[in-house]
C-alpha cells in the first residue's frame, strides 16, 4: 500500500490546487481536476491523503430498497475499512439527487483518522458533517436516503470521479476551489515543486499588491525578479 | 383547511430534511426532496408550513409584458392571500432567467405571518430578503422582473416544484439541506417518529465521535445499542 | 472612450441589479443579466465600471499548450492595458472547466485601478482574490490552466458572456444578485431613475414590515401612498 | 369556442414555420416555437389545429402508481374530449424518462378526427404512432408508463409546453423543423402575409437557384426584384 | 451462466419496449428502461440477448494515450470474449465525447454471433457498422477516438448505463423506441405475459382505428372487450 | 490563401471522420471533432472545405431587431464573401433557439460553389436547405429568425464552434457522424495516410466479416496481416 512521505504531506498542506494543476499539466495531465465538486464549507481545513475508493451504480428494486436485505453492506464497510490518514473517494455517477453519505458515516471516518470524503453526488446532514470536522466534498447537499438512487457495489477498485479517473493509492488534495489527484509516483516532485511555487507567487503576490507590474514577474520570470526573490527569501527567511 | 397540530410543528422544527426523507421512503416516497433548490442563507431558520401554491407559465407578449395590464394581478394577489403560517410554494419550471419574486412580495409574506417561500426558479433582492428574515428557497438569486420569463396564472393549484409534485395542504419543510414535502395525513406520524430518529441520532453522533464502531449502531441497531440509548436518554432526561 | 459621470457613478453604487433590470426591461431590454454568473463572496463591494473585453476560444494543440509559445501574450496584456476604473469581462463560452484568470492577474488588475472582473467561465485561487479586495465575478471555481481549454485571441471586440452581448464602453454593475449591462448611451438617465426607485423602495420596505398591504404600494403606487413617500423623505431627508 | 376559417387553414397548410414565426417576431412576438420538440418522422404530413391542453405535475406514490385508482381518469379523458381538428398539447415539464401517451391513445385521437398531439416530454409505441398517421411531436422516444414520472392534474387550463405559453384555443402548426404557437385572434392575417410571403420565398428560391445575388432579393427586397416576382407571378400562375 | 429458453426469446422479438417497461412497472421495477440511448437507425433489427458489461472510467495521461502500451487490451478482449447471444452493454458514463467502439470491433461482435452492442456514450462509423447488420445503441454518433475520453478497465462486473443497473446476465431488449434491461429470473413470466399483451393490444389497435371509444377498452378492459378479443383471436388463429 | 490540392481534397473525399480523428490524435490533437453538431441529413454528400468563419453574439435591442437597421449587414455579406470551395462555419455559441441561417442564404452558397454550411446553433428551413443540395450541419432544426438570439459581429476571426476552434484557413472536413476541423499546414500528410488506412480498414472488415479474429489485425497490426493486405490490395487493385 502507497504510503505518503511526511514531508510531502506537510508540502501539500502548504500549497494550492491551482498551483497543483499547473505542475500537473507540465508533465502532461490535463484532466486531473474534479468538474462541479465544492467544498461543504469555504474555510473547511484543507485535505490531503491516499485515494480509497467506493463505487456506487444506479439503484434497482431487486437489489436494494426498503425490502431488501443488501447482505454485503458495502457502504458501513466502507467507513470501517478506509484507512486511516486516507480520502474516501466516491463514484457517484455526478448524480446527487439522493445522498451518497451522511453525518453518521462520515463522523465515523473522522473518529477512525481518515482525512476526508468525496463524491461527485451529494451529502447529506450538512450541519452534522461541519459538526466532524472532516474536510468534505460533494455537488451539492441533498437529502433522500441513498438507496433510492445509488447501488453501492465495490471497494477500491478504480473509479470516475467528478469526470477525473481516480485509482486506489492515487494522492487525492482539496482546498476551497476544490480536489486535484496526483498520481502517487510523481507526488513527491510534484508537491516540492509547488512548495517553491508558491513561495514565488507569495512574493509575486506582494509585489503586484504594491504596483510592480506582470512583464518579468508573471507568468514568465526574468532575471530582475529572479534576484529580487532571492532577496525577499532571504529578508523572509523562507 | 388543513391546520398543522402544535406539537407537530414543534416536532418538525426539530429534525432534518435527512431524517425526513428516511422515513417517507420507508412509507415508499421516493420522490419528496426537492432538487435544485437550496436556502438562500445556509444557517436561515427551518422551515415548517402548509403548501399554497402559484403557477407560473412562460411569459407571451399578449399576456403580459411593459404595456399590457395584468388585471387580475395574481402575484400580488398571492403575497396578500397565503394564509399565516403557510409557505407559499411557486411552480417556476426550474428557470431561474427571471426572478419568481423579491424582497417587498417577501416582506408582505412575513408581515402577514407567513412560515416561508420556495421557487424551483429564481429570487431577486437577497440582501432585502435576508433582512425580512423569512425562510427563503430558490435555485439561485436573479435580477430581472418576473415578466421577462414568467405569466402566473393561478393560485393552489397542484404543482411541481423541484420536480416533486406539490398539492395545496401539503406540508412544507426546509432546512440547511433543502425542502421537503410531507403528505398531510401523515405528518403527524411522520413528526413523531423522525423526533425519536432525531434523539437515537444524536446519541449515535456522541458515540461515534468517541470512537464507537457502526456495527450495531448504524444504520441497523442491535439490542446493546438500544439498551446504551435507553441509558443515555435517561441521564441526559431525553 | 466612454467616461463615467462620478455623479452616475455614485447613483450607481446605491441601487440593486433588480432595479436595474427594471429600468432596462421599461426601456425594452430584457437580457442584460448575465445568467449563471455569481459573485465568489456574497457581501464584496459593489461594482461599477465600464466594460473591457477579452474572448477566448477553445484551446487547440498548435495554438497554445505547454511547447508553443504564445507571442501575442494576450491575457496579461489584458491586465496591463484594461483601463483604471473600467471592468475586465471575459467571454469564456460558459466552459469553467479551466480558470478564465487567477489572483496574480487579479492582484495587477486591483493595482492599476480597475473595478472588477466577470467571467461566465471558471476563477482559481479563491482565497488570493479575495485578499486582492477586487470584485470578481465567474461560474464558479475552478483550478486548471486556462491553456487547457482557453486560448485567447483578441481585446476589446463586442463579446457574449454569460448569454448577454457587451460591448465595450458598455457599463457594467454587479452586486449580491449578479451583474447587469447597461448601455452607455442611457446609464445616466437610468442610474437617476433607479437612484429614485430605490428611495421609494426604503420607504416601501419599512412601510411593508410594518403591515402595510401591497395594495396601492406595489408594484402599482396610488395617491395615497405617492403622499406618505413625500412625507417620510422629508422626514428622513432623501 | 375559437374556430379556424378554412380559408386560413388551408393557407397555413401551404406554409413553413419559420415564415410563421418571422411573421410572429414582425408583431413582437419572440417566444412561440416549442424548444428541444421534434415531428416524430421527419415527412409526416404538416399539423394545424387548436389547441386544447393537458397538465402533468411529478407523480406522487400516494397519488398515483400500480395500487391507486385513478378515478378521475384524466388522461383517457383527454383522448375522448380533445375536439375534432384540435391538437392535444400536455405539459410534461420536459421530463421524457417516461411517457406522455402511447400508440392507442393516439389511434382515439386520430380516429377522431383530432389534427395531432404535441409534448414536450416522451412518446412511446413509436411504430404504432407512425401507423396511426397523426402528426406527432415530442421531445424523444421514451418507453416507460407515465404514472411513474407524470400524473395528469387538469384539462385545457393555459399551460408551457417546450418553453412556450399555450392557450387552450391557439392556433398550433407543426412542420417538419418543429411546432409553433400563433394566439388565435392574429391567425387570419399572420396565413394570409406568410402564404403571400411564400410564394415570394419560391420565386427568391428559383432566382437563388439560378446564381442571382442576394442583395435587392433577400431579405431586403428592392424594385427590381418586386417587378421580376410580378411578372413570375403571372408566368406560374400564382 | 444464464440461458435464455428459446421461446422467450422468440415472445420477445414480438414484443415492444413500453409493453416491457409496463409489465416491470407492474412488478415494482421503475428504472429499466436506458434513457438517452437510441437506435443508430429507426428500423434496424429488434435486439434481444443477455447482457455482457464492460467498464470505461475518464482517460489519464499515465493510463493510456498514444505513448502509453495498454497491455491489458480490454477493449479487443470485450469483443472476443462476449459470448455469442450476448449483448456488449458499455458503462461509458454517459460521456459521447469520443467512441465507445466503431465498425471493426461491431463487426467482430456480429462475426462472433453476439446480439448487439448498446452504450450510453457515443458510436463512431455509423455507416460500417450498419453495413454490419448489428442492432446498436448509442447516445449519438461521435468521431474520436476512445483512449481521449475513456479507459476501459474491467469486464462483466455490475455497471449502470443509460441510468439503469446492469447486472451480467440481464436480459437486454432494444427495439426502436429504446432499450430496456429485464432481470433473468423474470424473464420467462414477463415475456410471455407481454406476448398476451401485444396480442391484445393488436387487436385494441384494429378496434380503436375502427372507430371504437376507449373505455372498457384501454387502459382498462371490461367484459365486453374480454369477449371481443376472444373472437377476434379465434378469427384470426392467434 | 490557403488552397486544397486536388489530390488532398480527392483523398479527403475517399476517407471518414473516425479514421480523421485518429490520425489527429496520433499528432497530440485531442478536439478536433465539433460536438453535438450533426448533419441535417444521414446520407447528405461528404463536405470538403477551407473555413471561412462568421461570429454571432447574443442579440440586444439596441443594436438589432425588427426596428434596428443593421447597416453591416454581415449575414448576407458572409453569404456573398465566402469562396467558392469553402464552408462557412458559424459560431452561435452552441444556442439553437434561433436560427443561424436558411435556405435562401443556403441556397446563395451553393450557387456560389461553396463547399457547405456548419453551425453549433440551428437551422431553419430543413426542406429547402435539402433540396439546395449543399451539405449542411447543425444542433438541430429550429424555425425562430436569427436576430431574437443572435447579432451577427464580424467575418473570418477565429472561433469556437462545437466546442473546437476554427481558424478561417482550416480545413474542415464532414460525413454522416459529424465534423472535424484539420490544420491547413498538416492536412496533405493526414489525407495520405487517412487515404492508406482507409484502405487497410476496408481489408480488415473484410477479413473481419469472414470470422478473422481481432488479434493481429485491428488495432494492432502484425506481420500476417500486412502480408495479407499486400496481397489483398493486388487482387483488388488498390
């Protein structure tokens, strides 16, 4: 199983999923962004950690209801068995007109240490899930009772997500625009290459704040800013 | 007239949409949350009244507009005639190009005593409405004038509203997830039951945030979680 | 170029986008609200100025990406060149699956005096737009790159954004609801008129918390009510 | 009851539905073709009839379903009142997950001599329908029974249908790019311009045809071309 | 592995898709019909087959594209591996962006003696796969190739398609109107009480042509109608 | 301006737009094929052109409708301008409420020799743009006159359509599946080898049709198979 680096984690806790994006689609990945997934609540802390996934199909009257006994009970396993310091990603089919979790299950995830929860669907109990404490995101809040839309079939087997292929292990991070996934093999290069992005664009951010105008400093870096970084790392002692 | 029993309403202001839907669907509901329609404050009072309903159809350029007179004047006639303690439910076929109403019409509503206002359509004004501090749904705030989009064309009639039917007596409930629609006759049942899910819930979320696995906790309750509710009820008088 | 009176301009700072859509509905208009374009903070300042446009089509491989170069340089020639006091509008077909712009552009737009940005795409870096204190509008946000599906092609050419022409010169407002274009040839007249309209409707909102029925106060206004209007401007001195 | 002079059916059996609606937009009106509904074949024979109408709202497990008696029995109803030369128009919300009406419903209305059947929702039994040799226009094919998405609620009150007002009285023309609403006091002018409109656009199209340019022809029509569709008038006979 | 008796699969390719949908209703199923899934063409040969699943999830740059070896080759492995009688259905999750298969690959299906190929996505050379003979189901035509959108990532597990759960083993029917999904251990009993159906409804379609009212007829037969349509089945030898 | 070889345009004539879009990808383009656009009829000629563009925005009562003069005049000067040899694609942002030309403005650009029309908004006029021959693509029929949704701005810019762009000087490419846009400076290499491996793909459904298996043969091609196809190509002459 994927483990991530300390300080990797700590990297990424530092930096931002636009910054993420970017790094990612220098290296080529253009479709690594989750389309019309918010975050419950804006200031909610951000989230990393590995990808476990659940996979939910449409629901049907012989497989699931109220008079259905559904043995396997794929969605309680879920909570117990994501591990901790993991995201519970869930493919929801972008349909959230019946929840794909709630205040229970997902209080459960934060008691066992897992960092977060995802779906493309929708959540339900949004004053129970801020409650948690866990990082969570959904395409809006709904209210019915999963069954009637969703079929929970499989666990950690690899997904769509949010119009994003997520795979088991993959390094999944979310912030107030929303979730990025990073690919576990390049993670490490990635998160410390944004690390020192971001610190760049601390620095940009100030001077553009105090007049200094884009040409050599954004996007394109010439010498002149590239010195004047140095210096204002220096001063900041970053 | 359907009249809403004291203790039911008392009930309702208690529970979630979430619950409310669990327990309708185990009547066989499927289809009472309305989608797509969402506080227009996250944190806004509940929501509890009886449904009466206005009709929007598109607007025509015969039927309405600048220069023709609309003499029956059904919207104001809406905000003067829904009676106290109901919410007035506005059927606007999901188009929010147009606003459904806005903070004077919604302001009459709260003077008179009304418990609320949902439109699958648009609002317009929400600072004022806000600051009638009437519960209000929507599918999102829009500026322009109603009849650019919108002809009402009567009053409690049976509508859709967030692609679930509504009929004029229903019982209307929204809180931060949404709004949902309760069959009269069997709101009171549906009241109390959803308060004891509402007390079991909140024991379950104390015990889950203290590590308590679901098994036999949620969702399925064994005997030793019933008899560790029986005990928690009692010391904290529920 | 168009310059705005400060008179109008300040007219303008006081009313709502519903009173604005009114007074252009009166005159004829009835799509000059841009549609799914929302603000990224509930309660940013207004914001008022005229309009500079920018449009993007789809991004294709020869055109732009990580290998080709960009010569032209369009989007932070945007940023330095649209004029203080004026509003960056953004034709990004409605596709927010990439960013229309981030905080650094926007940091430099706020430098140089401009007053607000709209995109009927995507924004990223919610939380450094936010710190730069400048108006922002968008379909929500989003993290990718613009080159991922935008490549911009030219400055200040007439422009759909959010289902709405602008044309630059033209004037543009935004508040809670959203944003609004109004013509320039009539933002004077107009901003007059909705100056007045809004008075009344201070008047008519305190009248209406009051108790006051809708009837004679609005949408239609009577003798009767023209007489409290000019009795309680004197009172409050409006 | 309104009734269609046979002189202007005949004329509007003659013409297209975009003289028809160029015609309407002439008098002000912008919104009179049915959006996203098309003939079920693309040659079925044109439609002209007044309306008379159906509503559907969501369905309701208590309300309508297998085990609830519909005494009302709304929608053979329709089957049997809707008058002889009119067209059964029904408000289906745009929703074809399931059915408006299927082969021998409309087999009654043919057999009846009613001129056709339009909805903005689904039709089943499309082999049956085409057999039935009625004009038939919806928004798809869709083969589930309504009452698990639709229940019928009223006849021939004003409804929308595929964005647009209907009346019960209309005139509803239906060809093969799609279906138009014309209120029913204008009909005797709005098919005698558009038949003489016609036999211009044939003339425009032979001249078109044989290589003259558009200017003084299309859509501005100068002397020349007047003198020229005279004298072909006179040569065809028209 | 199921086995469909050859006399169910001979009522069914005389039944229609609204008479299955109907009698699923009947038995509680409510969602088994594919929505947005339609015939290549109108006329092609009914469908009939059980059902054999394969799974696409977005593309990703690391997981396939044209520098990257797919060593598993799904996609040609689905086609080889369908067995003969089965129908190919595609989770392509409703994404026709690019092609869930073209001409070659149908052909192998068709070669193999499979009974058709249904997606939720989209189909590329319409043209040679109706040279093929194949019954296909799709969301609409569409060029690109699949690797751009779609990356296949295991066969015969539960998938949804079209909205709709598909088990392997299902039985799938597909006639002009669309495509529905019957469990196999109904399917005996459903396709011959539809077989009774169509029979009867054979002979409501001659009546109601005739001239002959709908009640007691249909929806809801009566005596009499019993009583004719055992005549006319004598009459007519069925 | 560019100019299409003889022998490009033959070989493009010869090819489909599936094996286009492969050989598009193979050179990293991954959105060449305009989406949800579709032609007017299945089996309409194929359509060979160099683009010459025309942008519409959203219309405003200002600046076009029933009582605006538009001076331009850019509709009917796009209809006169474009070269013969060219298809004049529109970019209508997708919005096919009205329609972005007819069968008069067709019918010029037939007599004028040019190669066909593609708009991702609708056409009007299906009959008669039929019988003007010209290949025409679009959303689909709609019957509204352009200026209630569209104003016409400005010719030959580059613009999106369908979701691509299109430069004027593209070319673009149409079959019974939909459009594809080709870079000028690429499309003789592309036409070659598209023309070669259309030829390897009528081999290949040959064999495939006879039972061949995939493997070897299609995607991936092995020795045996060229060595077939090579004689194949002798007997047949190819």
């Amino acid at each position: 199983m994927n483990e991530l680096k300390p300080e990797t984690r700590e990297a990424l806790l530092q930096v931002q999923s636009s910054t993420l994006t970017g790094a990612l689609y220098r290296r080529g990945f253009r479709n690594m962004f989750l389309q019309d997934v918010s975050p419950l609540k804006f200031d909610q802390p951000k989230m990393v950690g590995l990808a476990f996934t659940m996979r939910f199909i449409p629901s049907r009257e012989d497989k699931n209801g109220p008079g259905v006994k559904d043995l396997a009970r794929i969605q309680p396993k879920a909570m117990e068995e994501c591990p901790p310091g993991h995201v519970l990603v869930v493919d929801s089919r972008g349909d959230a007109r019946a929840a794909s979790a709630g205040d229970l299950y997902i209080g459960r995830l934060k008691a066992r240490g897992c960092a977060g929860i995802v779906t493309d669907g929708g959540l339900r109990d949004s004053e129970g899930i801020l409650r948690t404490g866990l990082p969570a995101y959904s395409k809006r809040p709904t209210s019915p009772p999963s069954p009637i839309v969703h079929h929970p079939v499989d666990l950690n087997l690899p997904i769509g997500c949010g119009g994003v292929a997520v795979w088991p292990g993959d390094v999944i991070f979310g912030d107030c625009d929303g979730v990025v996934v990073i690919p576990f093999d390049i993670v490490d290069e990635v998160a410390a290459e944004c690390l020192a992005t971001t610190i760049y664009d601390e620095f940009a951010e100030e001077e553009v704040a105090k007049g200094r105008p884009l040409a050599g400093l954004f996007p394109v870096v010439n010498d002149q800013a590239k010195a004047d970084f140095e210096i204002w790392k220096k001063k900041h002692g970053r």
